[in-house]
C-alpha cells in the first residue's frame, strides 16, 4: 500500500490547529530540560538581538524594561558605566537617556502590553 503524501492544504484551518498544537506539545514533552533551556535561549536571543526596525527595537526595549521592572535604570547605569570606554558620552547626554528611559517607562504603564506573536 502506498503512503499518501500530505500537505497543508489538505488539512481544514480547524484540523492544521490541532496538528500544531499536538506537534508542540509533543515535541515539549521529548525535550529534556537542557534542550528547552536552550530553546528558549535561542528564540529570546533571536526576538532581542535580531530587531530590525525601530518597531522591534521598542518591542524588546519593552520587553526588557518589564523584566527588569524598578531594576531597569539601575541596571542600564550599570552596563553604560562598565562599558564607558566604548563611547564618550557627555553627562548632559546621560541625562537626556535617563529622561528618555523615564518617559518610556511611564508610556509603558499607559499603553497596553502587546505580544508580537498575538493575533
């Protein structure tokens, strides 16, 4: 007996929803817990590092602010001043980022959280 040979299209939307989520769920539960750490390493690291506009750059700023939470300016002090030798900044420039980095965590709490992956 031949096998048929399936493709996407053969499936209705309702069925291709259900082959996905068994495929997730299935290939969840066959990772051990090091292979789902790395996972995720990799698609957060892709999600951060691989932004390619300025819509993307704001999602992860995002993103990242809301981890971070209080801790976020703090944080950002920390890593300009440890990595201060790579670029000269003036401290009425610093000031002008830490201003920046206020009015973007205060639009933050104002605008709804968008996930890019929500329809």
């Amino acid at each position: 007996m031949n096998k048929k040979s399936f493709i996407y299209s053969d499936l209705s939307k309702k069925q291709l929803e259900n082959l996905k989520e068994l495929f997730v769920q299935k290939k969840v539960e066959s990772m051990s817990h090091q292979e789902l750490k790395q996972y995720v390493r990799e698609i957060i690291s892709h999600q951060v590092n691989d932004t390619v506009d300025k819509d993307e750059e704001m999602e992860a700023w995002r993103e990242m602010s809301d981890f971070f939470g209080d801790q976020f300016e703090i944080v950002i002090l920390e890593i300009q001043t440890k990595y201060n030798d790579c670029k000269n900044v003036p401290d009425s420039e610093i000031n002008l980022q830490k201003q920046r980095i206020e009015l973007l965590e205060k639009n933050n709490l104002n605008q709804e959280k968008e996930d890019m992956w929500d329809d």
